[in-house]
C-alpha cells in the first residue's frame, strides 16, 4: 500500500473551483460594496487503515474545526458530492458525516441554499488533558467522571427542539389543572414511540405521563399500597441495584427485600423467601443496574409466573433499552402479562434527564388508584411541557437522537471492551451507556482510588449493594464524555489494573 493509499490529509479551501459555488464564503468589503472571496480552509485527514469508519473520521475533523473556531456559526460547507471528491471518497461517505454532525446539532440544511454551520454555535477553546499522567501532576486539571446513565446530547438545540417550546409556546395558558394521566394527544404519541421502539401496543387509556422512572415508581406504589390495617407493604429489588429506587421506596412508607442477582439479572428462585407481605417486585432486565446482566427468556417467563403465583405485580424499568450494539432487545415483560406488570419509560436516556418527562404502562385495574392518587397529592403533569414533548416525539426527535447515540455508544462499547477486557469478565457489554468490569472488591476499592488520585471517578459495585456480598466491580459509564476523555480515563484505569493486581 503507498502512502498516499494509507493516509489522505485534504485541505477543503471555501474559494476552491470545483464546479460548485456553495464552497465560497462571501463577506462585503470595506470599499465601494463590491463582494470579495474570503479563503477559509479545513484540514481533514483520514487514516485508511483505520478501523473508524470513514464517515466518522470526516465528522471528527469538521467538528474539531468547529469547536475550535476555524469554522464559526454561518459558514457554508461545501456541498457532499464537492467533499467527496476531494477527500477521493464516495459520496455517500460525506452524506454520512454531515447527517452524524446535523444529528449532533453542529450543522444545518437549508432547502435551496446548502449546508451552514448552525447559527451563533459557541466557539470553544480546545480542552486541555483531561487527567494527567501521574497522581503528582492532576492539580487543577478537570475530573472526568465515569458516572453511568448520564446521555450524551447534541451540544446546540436542535430545529425540532426549537420548534418544540415555540409550538407550547404559541398554546394559551392552561386555565385549569390538566388530566391527571397527561394530554391524551401525548399518551397517543408514547403509544406510537412504544409501538416502533419495544413493539409494545397499548391503548393511550394506560398511559400515564409521568417525570421519571423513579415518579412512576412511587405512583405504583401508591396504587398498590395495603389498607392501614394490613402490615407493611415490601417491594423487593435487585442487590446491588438502583439504590434511588430502594430510597424513593423507603420514603413513601415501604419496606424493601433484597434478591441477589447474578451475571443472568436478578435471582428469580431467591423470590421465594421474600416476605409474605412483599407486593411488588422492582427490576431492570434490560440492562441491570449497576452489573449489566440482561434477564433471559426462561427468567422473564419464571418472574411473571411468580408474581401470578403470588399475587404481586412486576414494576419494570425498561431506562436504556433503546440502546442495543449486538443483537435486537428482548421484548418488554409487559408483553407476558400485561395485567401484571407496570411498565416504566422515560425520555431521560435520550432527550435529557433534564426535561423531566417519562411514562408508565398500567394494569387496566392500576389505572384509576393512580390517577385518584394524583388528584388527592396535587399531582398533575404540566401542560406547556407535555405539549413540547407531544411534538418532540411526533417530529422524529426522539428517534433522531437514539440513532446518534447508538453510534456513538457502539464505538465507546467497543473502545471499553478493547481496553478493559484482558482484565476480567466485561458484562453488559454490547448494550446500554455502561459496562462492568467484575473484579474483586479488594482490587476494584484500590483500582477506583488509584485513579480518583489522578483525576478519574469510577464507581463501584459496592456502591449499589446493600445486604449481599458486594460481588466487586468497576461500572465504566460512557453516556456523557467525550470520545478523547473516555480515552485517556482508559487509560488510567489500565495504568491503575496493572499496577493492583489480584
């Protein structure tokens, strides 16, 4: 292979002539109003022998040019049958990296008039390294944190987000307390969502606009809630496991039973020794939280026949689903039995936890304890963000968002799997925003302080378990960093591996 088939560094100059006068920039000059052609130019450079696609390689360097300032809000780009050829690649390569970069919110299309940079994007000073090289060196460096669960999201608002809150907007103000279930245009657009995404199909009669997760879970709780007469209610939940559930839980009067869970999801056979008085089982089978098992057929089968042995209800958390890398999601509990299990959805993985919108999928007999509950509490959902919601799920948002995530995960996924796998068993791998190194709880205590010291945050397993043996872990969460910080945080923690050894 030459050298010129091995690596191509192309200079796209903005005044060049290729037949296509979209690459020129125009700007007035200080003399009598004619215009003048100001050269702007982008160093884009592909490495053939690469395993990062193309497409992404070509993305990179114009978001690298953007952040910098050598592209700012307003600048043309050339066209992609103009890119192409002059990175000598198919067009198809181009049309790739300019939908990743209009999915990331950094470029935009105008009908008629070409590709621009998205208008007034901030410019930012390039980051300085993350972490340093030695735990005597990191003072006053930034902390980069392997929090998992935290989304990426485009870094500039979308057209459709825009367009979303001007559309709630223009509404009048809301004169009375809504529906306590949620506008019922909203129900029929998460019924809609559920049907593409998990190929559930529920009526809008059993949607229940929710902010989060973990508010529907205190809404099925409050549902499911005894006379005051009988004992206390107990939710069993997986341990280690989403220890906000277990506090939410514990805050609304509940008592909570531990089941152990392997590298399969939660233990269905150790259900027979919760409590009598247990009325509930939480779990995420999905993708467990925090150790990333994802429960089978069989146990999903075994869990929904125990609940009808029992006369409990299933509260599934289904937070990540959406994000699969190897084979497509097993269908949602709610498919077994839809009179058995409460189903919990949020956008908060996808649009942002920030906007505070979720749902739940009821039991037809769960649905009027809910909303009687919600009207004693006060407890409506509030009109100008539902309808901003309504149109981001109508408008293709959601589903744009999950298709630049889920390849944006896949490749950290696999930057994960190639840096960390020599050192132990990887699960949840192949899905979700994190994985989970299992190690002993001695190494990984050492392992997580050894890089704390150089400015790299990892949790530990031990930190979502309760009465079980901490089975020992590192969760690696990738949602939020940058592709350059999640490298060197691997960094660190390949450094501190090799040094604490078993």
């Amino acid at each position: 292979m030459s050298l010129r088939q091995k690596w191509t560094r192309v200079t796209v100059h903005f005044d060049t002539v290729l037949q296509d006068h979209s690459l020129r920039r125009e700007t007035p000059t200080t003399g009598g109003g004619a215009i003048a052609r100001t050269p702007r130019a982008v160093p884009v450079t592909l490495d053939r022998t690469s395993a990062r696609p193309l497409p992404l390689q070509v993305a990179d360097a114009l978001r690298r040019a953007i952040a910098d300032g050598v592209l700012v809000g307003g600048d043309r780009l050339p066209s992609t049958r103009a890119l192409a050829a002059e990175l000598e690649v198919s067009r198809g390569v181009a049309h790739h990296a300019y939908d990743q970069l209009t999915a990331e919110g950094w470029i935009e299309g105008r009908i008629g008039s070409g590709t621009f940079v998205t208008a007034d994007i901030p410019v930012r000073p390039r980051p300085a390294p993350a972490v340093a090289t030695s735990s005597t060196e990191d003072d006053g460096l930034a902390t980069v944190v392997l929090r998992p669960g935290i989304p990426w999201t485009p870094p500039r608002p979308s057209a459709a987000w825009r367009r979303a809150w001007r559309i709630a907007g223009a509404e009048p103000a809301p004169h009375d307390y809504p529906d306590p279930a949620g506008p019922l245009s909203l129900r029929r657009s998460v019924c809609a969502l559920l049907a593409r995404a998990r190929g559930m199909t529920v009526e809008p009669e059993r949607v229940v606009v929710t902010t989060g997760a973990v508010h529907g879970l205190t809404l099925a709780l409050a549902a499911l809630r005894p006379p005051e007469s009988a004992p206390t209610p107990v939710l069993a939940v997986e341990d280690p496991g989403y220890r906000v559930a277990v506090s939410a839980a514990v805050a609304v009067g509940w008592h909570v039973h531990d089941v152990p869970v392997d590298r399969g999801g939660v233990v269905v056979d150790a259900l027979r020794f919760a409590p009598d008085s247990t009325r509930a089982v939480y779990v995420t089978p999905s993708h467990q939280y925090p150790t990333g098992g994802t429960l089978d057929g069989r146990r999903r089968a075994a869990l929904v026949a125990h609940a009808r042995d029992t006369d409990t209800v299933v509260i599934e958390d289904d937070y990540d689903s959406e994000y699969r890398y190897d084979v497509a999601p097993l269908p949602a509990l709610a498919h077994l039995d839809a009179d058995r299990v409460v189903y919990l959805g949020t956008i908060a993985k996808t649009i942002g936890a920030g906007v505070r919108l979720g749902w739940m999928v009821l039991p037809t007999h769960l649905v009027e304890p809910v909303l009687r509950h919600r009207i004693a509490v006060g407890d409506y959902p509030s009109t100008p963000l539902c309808a901003a919601a309504t149109s981001l799920l109508d408008d293709g948002e959601w589903d744009r968002l999950v298709r630049a995530a889920r390849r944006r995960y896949r490749d950290r996924d696999a930057a994960v799997w190639d840096s960390l796998s020599e050192f132990g068993e990887l699960r949840g791998s192949g899905a979700g925003m994190h994985t989970t190194l299992v190690l002993s709880p001695e190494r990984a205590d050492a392992v997580a302080r050894g890089a704390a010291a150089r400015g790299v945050e990892v949790p530990t397993v031990a930190q979502s378990a309760r009465s079980h043996p901490d089975p020992g872990g590192l969760v690696i969460g990738y949602g939020r960093l940058t592709d350059d910080r999640l490298r060197t945080a691997l960094d660190v923690l390949v450094d501190e591996l090799r040094r604490h050894r078993d």
